[in-house]
C-alpha cells in the first residue's frame, strides 16, 4: 500500500470537491471542521485521491481548524479492501491517527469507511473487531468515531456492524443516505436503539429502484429524515452543503434548543458559511444554556 497519507471524506460526486469540512454547534459554540483532500471524483469513474499529504499536514490543518472555532474529522483514504494485509494496515493507520489526534490535543475524531478493513471480502466479525477497538480508543480519548455509508451492497452489513458497537459504546455514530429509499426505516430502527447519525444525501452510483432519482426528491427526503432526527435524535450530524436543509435545521434548533446536533461539510466548500453558523452557535449557547455541548469532546 502507497505510504501516502490522505485525509477525507471518500465521497463519489458528479462535482470537485476540496476536502471535508464539519461544522458543530455545541455549549462552547465551536465548530467542527473536518479535514480532507478530494479531488475530481466523477460518478463512475475510478476514484483518486490527492496524495502526499502525510498526516503531520492534516494534523497542522486540523489545528489551523480548531482556531477558527471548527472542530475536524480526519479519514485515512481508502476504500474496497480485498487483501488481509492492506486491511490491517488501515486499521493500524487509523490507530496512530487517533492516538495522534488525541496526543496533540486535536479537537477532532476520525470517519471510517468499513470495506477498509475488508467489509464484503472478509468475515464481518474480523471487521466489527477492527471497529471495535477503534472505537473503544476513541472512547478512551472521549471521542468519537464516525462510519461513513459507502455503496447500497454493504449498507445492511454496515448497519449490522454499527448496532452490535452500539451496543457497548455511545460514542459511535453512522452515516445514513437521503436519496436511498430503505433510510427512512433504517432511520426509525436506529433511533429506537439510540443511534447517533450523519445525514447526507448520498454519494455512490446506485440502482435507480433504490434511490429517489431526483435532485428534489433527495432534498425533500434529506428535510424529511432531518426533521425526525430532530424530534427523536442527540448527537447526530446534519452534513451538507444545500441552504434549505441548513436553514431548516437552524428554524428546528430554534424550536428544540437542547437537541444536540452538528453542521458538517466539507473543507473548501461554503467556508463563509461554516464561519457564520460557528458565530450562529455561540449565540445558541448563550441562548440555551442548558443545552448539552455537541458529540465532539475532549
Ligand atoms: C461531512 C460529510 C460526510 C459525508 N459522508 C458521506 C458518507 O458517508 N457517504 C456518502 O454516501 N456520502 C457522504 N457525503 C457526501 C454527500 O452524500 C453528498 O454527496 C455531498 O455532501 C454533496 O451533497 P450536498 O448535501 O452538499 O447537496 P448538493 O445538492 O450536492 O449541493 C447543494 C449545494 O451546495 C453547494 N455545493 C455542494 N457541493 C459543492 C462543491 N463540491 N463545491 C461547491 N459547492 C458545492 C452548491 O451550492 C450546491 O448547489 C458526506 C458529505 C459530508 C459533507
């Protein structure tokens, strides 16, 4: 495996992307940014990654983050893992990345995609222990660790995964896909278990029966799941970069001031924006003292 460090959000859009970028209301009115370098990624098309970025660059841009306020999320790129070997060195690479996050004092935490570790080629128990210990090091550090949703043919394994983590540790969250059909109730099953979620609209080419095929049907389900992670959800993520979901999700913090929820997106992307709701938080938190701080901790 190339030695190369990159660090992202694996995402397949018809668009350039520059990177991830998370935003995060919490008690202290900061926000979370998270890091990524992406480049040229078409639906379809082989997917590459800038490369050379070692992680003592992500490390520096995740500070450069925390002092504007934004907190990070840091990903070790990769994904469809099929040899034994390349998975376990994913997983050590995610080790030192979160043990380096913590040690330099990073407020951030990493995503992970599970078919880094062989999800869909190895046995599902050698990947879930991965997590699991990846998981349990975040907690260590009073962190969190995302799963980022990739291609429909691993969403129900990814989810089976999840739930078994969730099961001993809280401090997990899974991403959920607006324009796939079956969300809404995969939706429902992880609030009734407590789930922690990262709502986006989708990134993979799927099967035009599973998906809704429309830009406006995918935003309309996006507000859709959105609203009831608002009424049923803590500590979930609103990941986007689309207005109306964003400024619907403020209108229902308002109307829900101790939901605690962050703004993600990705780096490069609407980064006035990002500022502006990481001020909008700081009042939040004057505002609605009670409210609990975002996922992110330290
Ligand atoms: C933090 C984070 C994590 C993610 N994790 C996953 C995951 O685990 N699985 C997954 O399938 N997908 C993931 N995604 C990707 C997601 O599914 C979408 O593909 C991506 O966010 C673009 O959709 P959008 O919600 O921004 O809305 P869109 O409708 O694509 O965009 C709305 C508007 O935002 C602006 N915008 C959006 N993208 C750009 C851009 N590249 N450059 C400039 N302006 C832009 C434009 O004004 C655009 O009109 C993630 C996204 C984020 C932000």
């Amino acid at each position: 495996m190339s030695s190369t460090f990159a660090f992202g959000i694996a995402i397949t859009s018809a668009r350039q992307v520059l990177g991830t970028a998370l935003i995060a209301p919490d008690k202290s009115g900061r926000l979370a940014l998270a890091l990524g370098i992406l480049q040229d990624l078409t639906y379809g098309a082989a997917k590459r990654w800038i490369a050379g970025k070692d992680m003592e660059t992500a490390l520096a841009k995740a500070k450069e983050a925390n002092a504007k306020g934004l907190g990070t999320i840091l990903n070790y790129l990769g994904e469809d893992v099929k040899d034994p070997r390349i998975a376990e060195s994913h997983f050590e690479e995610y080790v030192s990345l979160q043990r380096a996050i913590a040690e330099a004092g990073i407020d951030g935490c990493v995503s992970v995609k599970l078919t880094q570790f062989g999800l869909g080629f190895l046995d599902d128990s050698v990947v879930f222990e991965k997590a699991r210990q990846l998981v349990e090091e975040a907690e260590g550090t009073g962190r969190m660790l995302w799963i980022d949703m990739e291609g429909s043919s691993v969403t129900e394994r990814t989810l089976q995964i999840y739930s078994k983590l969730l099961e001993r540790h809280k401090n997990v969250g899974v991403a959920l896909q607006a324009y796939l059909r079956r969300s809404e109730g995969d939706l429902k099953n992880l609030m009734d278990i407590g789930g922690k979620v990262r709502l986006v609209k989708g990134a993979y080419r799927e099967p035009s029966d599973l998906v809704f095929r429309s830009r406006r049907e995918v935003t309309e389900n996006y507000i859709k799941l959105m609203r009831t992670l608002f009424e049923r959800g803590q500590g979930f993520a609103v990941a986007t970069h689309d207005s109306r979901p964003i400024e619907e999700a403020e209108r229902l913090h308002l109307s829900s001031p101790n939901t605690r929820f962050e703004f993600e997106m990705l780096r490069g992307i609407r980064d006035e924006l990002k500022l502006k709701l990481a001020r909008q938080a700081t009042g939040w938190s004057t505002t609605c003292p009670t409210a609990k701080s975002g996922i992110h901790t330290r």
